[in-house]
C-alpha cells in the first residue's frame, strides 16, 4: 500500500511540467511583438516561462490571475487582445494585481514577473 | 489655591505643565500639553506655541481659562545649531580605463582579453587575433549575437562583450561559444576602441578573481613591475564586483585624490589652533580639547564649514539683534563618515565611498529678548508671566520628580539641535554645558551615508525600526521576528527593506540590506549621541570625574528613541552609575521636565518668601 503510494507520487511528477512562469495571451498578431519582449524580460533574469494562447476574450488581469494559478512559481502573466500586460501572483485576490502596464512595459514586465519569482525589488520600467 | 501653568520653550517642542499650589506649599500636579515651537526658541514668534499650549494643558487639567494665576516660563535662550559636511576625497577615472559598476544580471563567466572593436567594425575585422566586442545603444540583442556568432565563424575569436543595455544574459544565451558578457554600461560609446581590454564576469554568487588582482591584471596585460603599480588602484577599486572591464590604455588611471577642505580655527579663552578639516574628526576634536572651553570659531571662507559659520552668525544675529561680529561659536563636533559619490569619469554610474567630516556648530547667547516675549504673553492672556530660573536648574527640578532618582544627579537633555547637560552636587549648586550635535545630525549621517538625498525618510529610518517584505503577506523584523498581514502589501514595498512608521511602512528606495541600513542607523547614534553624553558628564562632572555622578536621567525628544537611551546606558555602565530615562512625576516619561521643575521652583520661592503661610 505504501509503496503504491509512492510510486503514485513519482508518477505523478513525471507528468508534471517543470515549474515555470505561465504567460497566457490572445492571439493576435500585433501580440508576437510583446511577447518577444517579455521573454526577454524573462530570460535575461534567467527565469523560465512557458507561453500559452488563449481563445476566450478575457482582460489582462484575468487571463494573469488564471495563468497564476496554472503556475507552480505561483506566477503568471496576462496579455490582453491590445496588448496590455498584467503580473499576477496566485497568492494575491484575484482583483488586486502585483502590476499592470501598457504594450510599450512589455519588457520591463517581464523582467518584474521574474523578479516575483526570485524575490528581488522590481525594476523601475521606462516604457 | 492658586493654579499656575509652567512652560518649557524648547528648540522644536514647547511643553507645559498645570499645577494647583495649596497654601501649605503642596502642589498637585494636574496635566501636561505639549505643542511644537513656533519660530526660533526664545523669541517673540513663540507666543503662538505657548497660547496653544497653556490653553491644551487647562482643558485638560478641566480648569477654566479664568481661574489662572501665573504662567511661568524658562530663561529660554536661543540656541542655533548648523550642519555642514565636506567631502573630502574623490576617485576619478581617467581614459576610461575601467568599468566596475555591479549590473544585476551580467552575462557569461570567465575571463575575456583582446583588442575593443565596435559591433559594426566586426565583420571587416580580419581574422586572427582575439577581440572585445562593444554594442552600442539600441542595438538588438538578437542582431548582436548573429554578428558575434558570424565572427567567431569567419575566425575572428570574441572573447568578450560590453553592453548598452540590460541585455547580457539575451546575448551569451545566443552565442555559439560562450563570453562573459558585462551589460547595463550607460555611457558604452566612451570605451575607447582599438585597446587591449579584459572582461570578467564571476559565476552567479562568486566575485571576480583576476581584474581585483593586480598580479591578475599584470598577467592579462604582460605589464612590468612599474606599470603595475600604476595598476594597482584599478585592481583595489574592482575588489567585490561580479563583473569589471579593464581597459589598458596609455595614460589610463585611476586616482584618489584629496580635496583640500579648508581649515577651521578655534579659539580658546587661552590658545588658538588651526586644524586642517580634511585630518578627520579625531584630528580635530583633539585640537578642541586642546583649547577648550572655546570661545569661538571659524571655517576657512569659500568652504562648507565657513559658509555653515557664517549662516549660523547670521541667523543668531538677526533674531537677537545682536551684532554679528559679537555671535560666538560655543561648541563644534565634527564626525567622520562617507557619502556613496558618483565616480568622476565612470562609464557605468559607478559609485564610490569617499570619506567626509559632518561638523555641527552651536552658538548661544544669554541675551534672549524673554522680557519682550513675557510682555506679548501678558497682553495676550491678560494674566501675570513670570521669568522662571535657568533651563538647566529647572530641567534638573524636573528630573528629580523621577521615582528611585537621588542627589547628587546629572541630566542629559538629547534634543534636535543641541546636547545639553546639567549636574547638581548635594549643595545644590548646578553646573551646566551646551554641546553642538544631536539629533539632526544623526539624520544627516543617515541620509549621506545611505546616499538617500531624502531628508525626510533619514528621519524615519532614526526613529522607527526596519523590515524586509519577504511576501506580499509577511515581513521579517530586524531581530528575526516575522509579522503576517491579512492585506497585501503594496507592489513598491515587495522584497524591499522598510521603515515601520506610525504612519505605516514605507520602502526604502536602495540597493542596501537591512543589516547595512540597521549599521549605519546605529552607527550615526553612536557617534554622535554616545560621544556627546561621555562629552558632556566629563564637562559637568566634579572635576571631571565622571564616577562622581549618581545619577544620570536621560531627558529630552532622542530619549523617546527605541535604543538610544540603551546605547548611553550600556556606555556609562562602566562608570557605575545609575542611568535611565527619565520618568517626571512617575507619569511623563522623558517629558516635562523644565515645566515641571518651574512649578516646583517657584512653589519653594514663594514657600520661603512666606514662612507663615507655609506654616498655617
């Protein structure tokens, strides 16, 4: 019993992705720009992140909170249809977003998701 | 009964305290009320404060404006108290020889030698010897990783990178072979091109090994023993970094040069010294030992220090109308530290710690215009004002109010602008000293070193303990408790170091840790207020004799601090003696002692004037 137990778990980790920075975004092509940006954000503080489309019309802040959730770093960031940017953090409420920007912020906001994650001060955006 | 109201002008509060005095000489002591001082202590722009006070105190005493018989005040005389700082060494980098400012994410790790060559010259580079390459400003990262990548194929070996932008990791991630890469360098197209160069970036948590060595950089650049003394300075000024650019170019330098600050004469009531401020605050204030008690001052004119004395004269002369040539400095500290100073000719930002003497001044006079400032009282609350004793005499009245306090006692009033303290021997004689530096001058240590050029939150981090947000749900205080909030903290505060005041936490906007911040906080407290208190018992003291004090009763705004009155404790612990905050009428805490010591003076005057009221 136990050892089923066990080998469950190990099963079960398998199947789990490695924890990443979850960006969910609308597809649309004025977007392929911002998301360049923001794994460049990402990257360049050595983060990993994995980015996801997302069909239904929702606001930054939402498709943020539920790619938040989605994450094991408990982080996640919103694209909406124009391009605006939201980080949110699953231990947040869901209303109250860690930061939201414009298209312009897409770099500086991936460099904030990230340092969310190592838990640093965020960097000041020049937009 | 006869009710009185006795008040305390003091540099930054004015205090009062209610009393009702029986025939028999009892008094009972009904309420305290406190106020800030309008206007420079001791003038007729106090009236204002005191009005507002004397009214607080009656209503909360629950007595009628009416029934008040005399308002006592103190020979309240003005003290003004100036700070000036003169930094007094400079580090300048000359050809921009090196870089060595601390990106947050440089890229690559290693070390990298070869000629600097520009991002566009690479591709009519001829193949051969090795290159650093440098990427101007808005050059995109996945351009110059291609051009770098498409050199190296052709045979020309890039050994390293320097960077505009914040884009180091992006580059070295793209490279075929990996180079350290050194990023965030604002002012790159003033890297001289053509030079032999080094680029060194230390794995993540390490600090460079070969550009903070000088044998390192003699290695790297075959340099002779002569040239690598020239190089030396290089090396020490690169000691901690994770990343650095050494640039060899022919007259490159680094230097540490010492401002001349001008000198400062004190005069004694017997001798006149000169003192070279840039020799340091132990210098000096060896010579002021030397010459005290000091009659007066002077800075050298066209420095800091002058032009610090000359406003300090200039604002005491106009309150008093007394004559500048007749103000007299009564009493300097001066105080080494380091202000964090933007390296001259630095391609990065960089910054270095350059040594600096604070020095606060203090002038007093005894001709305070209290006659006008009681006639104005007078006319304002139409009831009789008195001129109590002197502050001092009262402040120590006050003081033995304090249960468990005994003769013969000291006081030691830590203020904004002075420390003051007063000793009374069992005859009843007081002896009395005004020192320049408190606790403004903390603040401006705070703020320099710190390199916050916000005055306003220098005095936070004074007075209130820090934290770091450790989560948007919790902080860790200084001694390693944790708090746990039920609202998220705001985004500016997340990871950063704060300062718990009583109007809520507010970040504080710098790279330091808490540990530094907390270092330099007590530092500042140490060196101004411990150093004044040990200065000023020594001053008081029967001959000198710090041992021959009983009691100490620390007084004063700086005795509220959370440690200062632990810091002044643990230093005279050694002399044995009693200290602590003082506590007047058991009810006050380290308030109300001037005031409360006027209504118990002019109680036992009247009592001896009138034996036989006392008597009946």
């Amino acid at each position: 019993m136990l050892s089923g137990d066990l080998h469950d778990r190990r099963a079960d980790r398998e199947k789990r992705t490695r924890p990443t920075v979850v960006v969910r975004y609308r597809p649309v092509p004025a977007n392929r720009r911002c998301l360049r940006e923001l794994g460049a954000g990402l990257e360049e503080e050595g983060v990993p992140f994995r980015a996801e489309p997302v069909g239904e019309d929702s606001t930054a802040r939402e498709l943020a909170y539920g790619a938040a959730l989605a994450s094991d770093l408990d982080v996640g960031v919103g694209v909406d249809a124009a391009g605006n940017t939201c980080v949110h953090h699953a231990k947040l409420p869901p209303e109250v977003p860690a930061l939201a920007g414009p298209p312009s912020a897409a770099r500086g906001m991936g460099h904030n998701a990230a340092r969310l994650v190592v838990g640093i001060p965020f960097k000041t955006i020049d937009q | 009964m006869t009710l009185v109201v006795g008040v305390d002008i003091g540099n930054s509060t004015t205090e009062a305290c209610a009393a009702e005095i029986g025939e028999d000489g009892l008094i009972t002591y009904l309420a305290g009320a406190l106020a800030r001082t309008t206007g420079v202590k001791g003038t007729t722009e106090n009236v204002a404060g005191v009005v507002e006070v004397v009214r607080d105190a009656l209503a909360a005493a629950g007595r009628a404006p009416a029934d008040l018989d005399t308002i006592l005040i103190n020979e309240a005389t003005p003290v003004i108290s100036g700070l000036a700082m003169e930094t007094i060494t400079e580090t300048i980098i000359t050809e921009s020889t090196m870089i060595g400012h601390n990106p947050d994410t440089p890229g690559g790790a290693g070390l990298g030698v070869g000629t600097t060559v520009s991002l566009g010259e690479l591709p009519g580079r001829a193949p051969g010897s090795p290159v650093i390459c440098v990427v101007g400003a808005g050059v995109d990262y996945e351009r110059a990783a291609g051009d770098i990548n498409a050199a190296t194929a052709r045979g020309v070996p890039v050994t390293g990178a320097i960077v505009h932008g914040d884009d180091a990791n992006l580059i070295a991630n793209r490279l075929r072979r990996p180079i350290p890469v050194v990023d965030e360098v604002t002012l790159v197209e003033k890297v001289p091109l053509g030079m032999p160069a080094a680029v060194e970036v230390a794995e993540p948590g390490r600090t460079i090994r070969t550009l903070s060595n000088s044998y390192g950089i003699a290695t790297v650049f075959q340099l002779d023993p002569e040239q690598t003394r020239m190089i030396a300075p290089v090396a020490r000024a690169l000691v901690g970094n994770r990343s650095a650019v050494v640039v060899r170019t022919p007259t490159g330098d680094i230097t540490d040069r010492r401002i001349p600050a001008g000198s400062l004469t004190l005069i004694g009531e017997t001798a006149r010294r000169v003192v070279k401020v840039d020799a340091g605050a132990e210098e000096i204030m060896a010579t002021l030992r030397g010459v005290r008690p000091l009659a007066d001052a002077a800075g050298e004119p066209g420095t800091h220090v002058g032009g610090m004395f000359a406003r300090v004269r200039d604002t005491m002369s106009e309150l008093t109308a007394m004559p500048v040539g007749e103000v007299r400095i009564k009493d300097v500290l001066a105080v080494d530290t380091f202000v964090p100073q933007r390296v001259t000719g630095g391609l990065a930002g960089e910054f270095a710690l350059e040594n600096a003497v604070a020095l606060a001044a203090m002038v007093r006079t005894s001709r305070g215009p209290m006659e006008r400032l009681a006639a104005r009282l007078r006319a304002e609350l139409g009831v009789r004002v008195l001129i109590g004793g002197v502050e001092a005499d009262m402040a120590v009245l006050g003081a033995l109010t304090t249960p468990g306090v005994g003769r013969p006692v000291a006081i030691l009033d830590l203020g904004g602008g002075s420390t003051d303290a007063a000793v009374t021997t069992a005859r009843g004689q007081v002896e009395s000293v005004h020192l320049a530096g408190a606790g403004d001058l903390v603040t401006s240590l705070i703020d320099s070193e710190l390199g916050l050029e916000n005055p306003g939150l220098a005095e936070e981090i004074k007075k209130f303990p820090l934290a770091k947000a450790e989560s948007f749900f919790h902080i860790r205080m200084e001694d390693g408790t944790a708090r746990f909030f039920d609202e998220p903290l705001p985004p500016d505060a997340f990871a950063r170091v704060l300062v718990l005041t009583d109007t809520g936490m507010h970040p504080i906007p710098t790279r330091h840790t808490m540990e530094k911040i907390r270092q330099v906080r007590r530092a500042a407290k140490e060196r101004v207020f411990v150093v004044n208190a040990l200065r000023a018992l020594e001053q008081v003291a029967p001959r000198g004799n710090v041992r021959q004090i009983g009691f100490v009763v620390v007084l004063g705004g700086s005795a509220l601090d959370f440690e200062i009155p632990d810091m002044i404790a643990q230093a005279v612990a050694e002399f044995g003696i009693v200290s602590g905050t003082g506590n007047i009428r058991g009810t006050e805490g380290p308030r109300n002692a001037v005031a409360t010591g006027l209504v118990a003076h002019y109680t036992a005057a009247r009592t001896a004037e009138e034996p036989a009221h006392a008597l009946g």
